[in-house]
C-alpha cells in the first residue's frame, strides 16, 4: 500500500502511475536508497514496480527504507502510519536531499507500507521515496552531491 503527505496524494499516485518507458520489474520491498521507479496503476496493493535509471523519466526514488516497530500490534490506521513514518522519513529526507521536506515546492514524498496480510505475517518494511507533487515525472535523482 501507498502512503502519502496530501490528502490528494493517491490521485496523484494515480496520475503518477501513467510515466512510461523500459525498465525492470522489482519487488517494492527490494528498493533501496537511490532506486529509481516507476509506480503500477494501482496504488491499494504493489505488485512489482519498473525501475529506472534515474536519469531518465521515472515516478518515483526510494531515500530510506526501516522497519516499523509493532510486533503484536494490530495494523496501523492512516493515522497511525503517520505517526510511524513523518518522524523517520522526514529527517532522511532532508539527509538524503540535503533540504527540508517544508523547503521543497518540486519534490514531496510518500512511502510504501505493508498490507495488512503481510503485517499479519510479520512485515514491517517502509520504503520512503520522493515524488513530484504535480504527478509530472522526475528527471534526475535528487540525493545531495556530498
């Protein structure tokens, strides 16, 4: 499943969902820091995304993956992902890109989570990635240059 920062967030990552081209298919949960990809059409359930060279059109960079704590906790609410996730993910935005999420007007983020069958069996991944917030495609990879 997708999270996102905006209320309007999953028709973005619907109109996101449109960027085209080649690339390989990959298991969301093996994106890594620096990733780019393309999203599927839908956004409830993630299959595989495409990735891409991030120097080509691509919707989306992964910037952090972590494990979410709640080993017998019940699946989070929307709410309760936020609590999860804007405390991580919003200081490694900002290590990542070098600027703060507020900072930022042509990049936002959302962030991949588990579904709750999965949590249910012990999944915990979060993958964190950076997005346009427009739905228009990235063209480049936004980590900072040390």
């Amino acid at each position: 499943m997708i999270g996102t920062r905006i209320a309007a967030g999953f028709l973005l990552l619907a109109a996101l969902a449109g960027i085209a081209g080649c690339g390989r298919g990959t298991d969301p949960e093996r994106l890594e820091p620096g990733d780019c990809f393309d999203l599927p059409a839908t956004t409830d359930r993630i299959g595989d995304v495409t990735q891409r060279d991030c120097s080509a059109a691509h919707a989306g960079e992964a910037f952090h993956v972590f494990e979410a704590s709640g080993e017998a906790a019940a699946y989070p609410s929307d709410t309760d992902w936020e609590r999860i996730v804007y405390p991580v993910c919003d200081p490694e935005f900002e290590a990542y890109t070098g600027t703060f999420v507020a900072d930022r007007l042509d990049i936002d983020y959302r962030y991949f989570v588990p579904t709750a069958e999965s949590w249910g069996r012990g999944d915990r991944q979060v993958t964190c990635f950076i997005v346009s917030p427009d739905g228009s495609p990235l063209g480049r990879s936004h980590r900072a240059v040390p």
